[in-house]
C-alpha cells in the first residue's frame, strides 16, 4: 500500500462504498414488512437486483471503452445516491396486505436505479484492481498479483463484517422489536436508513476519496507501455524479468 498509491485510493473508496452495498441485504426483508406492506415483496426486491445485474453487466466493456473506467465507477454512484434516497424518502404502503401500489412499484424502481449503479461500480472496482497490478509493477519493477488481490479482497471481507453491524446497530437504536405487527417511528426510520440513507452517504464517501485516484485510461495505458518496453529492453540484454 505504501508503494502503491492507486490501490490504496480504490481500497479506502471500496471501503466506504461496499459497506453501503452489503448494509442492504440483512435489511431487505425489514423493509419489504413495514415499509412495503408484506413480507412477499424481497422476492421481487431480490429479483430486481438480481435481474438489474444480469442486464447491465454485458454491456459494461462497451461501457469502459466509451467513457473509462475511472469515469464509471467516479460517478456511477451518483446513481446509488439517487436510488438511496429515493428509498429513504418514500413513504410506506398502506395498502391492504401489502397490495401492489404505487408506493411500491416506485421502491422497486428506486431500487433498480440503485442497482444500476451498484452492478457497475461492483464490476468496475475488479478491472481498476488489474490496473493497480500494472502500477506497482510499473513502480516497483516488480510484479505482486497475490499481494494486491489479497489487499483488496481483505477490504472486501471487512467491509461485510462492518455493514453487518450497521444493520444490526440500526435496528437496536431504531427500537426495533422482533415479529411486532407494527414498528415505532424510529425503527421504521431505522430501516429505511439501512436500505438508502447508508448506502448513499456511503457512496457520496466513496466518490469524494476516489477523486484523487490517478489512473485514468491514457495514464494506465502509459504505465503499461512503459513497462512491456523496460521488459523488453531486459530481455534484449539478457536480464531476468520478475
């Protein structure tokens, strides 16, 4: 992480912003009950998520060659923010047994706008961590797959223990009481916190660290010529190359 500043950025924006991402799912179902109306409705909030997924991620590479990844994942969460406070701010169903409404039809559509842009800052974050390879390499003129990948993915791992606590925190200081047909104002406040305010102030977060992140597309493709030409070079002469 010392030596290579890229990779430290995407793991301190990474943090910020899978803490938001994971924090949904263990409240889903609290809020497809109180909010919603009915406990039927995490099936279709999981299908929505689900199916957004599916959908946005074969066009992504299309994507990143029009815009770049820095672009995408810099303002992608823009989305989330939207999405998040869109879920935050609705109001809840008061519909009979959690009967379709508009209510809900608009958290679904909240949600897939999230989802929209979770499916492709979650994507991107993978191809930003290949990059930071070439820059270490480029910086140290040595090469450590395994010791980014292991970096990134202990962020990764952290960030799920974190967002698990979040969710359960909300709900203790929400007042939350387990299998009551109603909630108090501030368990549902709680929950609705953990389904969009979370994950938006953890995307504005993610963006506002990522700023300073320095490879975009021509700098990486300047680090990668670079490199494969000090190779190269080592080869010509008859050096080992690491």
């Amino acid at each position: 992480l010392k030596a290579n500043g890229p990779l430290g950025i995407l793991c301190a924006s990474s943090f910020f912003y899978l803490i938001g991402l994971f924090a949904v799912g263990p409240i889903s179902s609290y809020y497809a009950r109180y909010i919603l109306g009915d406990m039927n409705w995490t099936l279709p909030m999981a299908l929505v998520n689900v199916g957004i997924s599916l959908a946005i991620t074969p066009i992504i590479p299309a994507m990143i060659t029009k815009l770049g990844k820095k672009n995408i994942y810099q303002y992608c969460g823009l989305l989330t923010m939207v999405g998040g406070l869109g879920l935050f701010f609705l109001p809840s169903n008061n519909a009979a047994g959690g009967a379709i409404s508009t209510i809900a039809i608009a958290a679904l559509v909240l949600l897939a706008i999230k989802g929209v842009g979770a499916s492709l800052i979650n994507t991107v974050m993978f191809g930003l961590e290949a990059d930071t390879v070439e820059y270490g390499e480029w910086k140290t003129g040595r090469r450590s797959e395994g010791a980014t990948y292991s970096i990134f993915s202990f962020t990764r791992k952290i960030t799920q223990s974190i967002a698990g606590f979040i969710s359960g925190w909300l709900l203790t200081a929400g007042a939350y009481v387990a299998n009551a047909p109603q909630q108090s104002e501030s368990a549902i406040t709680a929950m609705k916190a953990g389904i969009g305010l979370i994950p938006a102030i953890a995307a504005a977060l993610a963006m506002l660290v990522f700023t300073v992140y320095p490879l975009n597309d021509a700098k990486f493709r300047q680090v990668r010529d670079e490199t494969e030409a000090r190779k190269a070079a080592a080869l010509a002469a008859g050096k080992p190359v690491d």
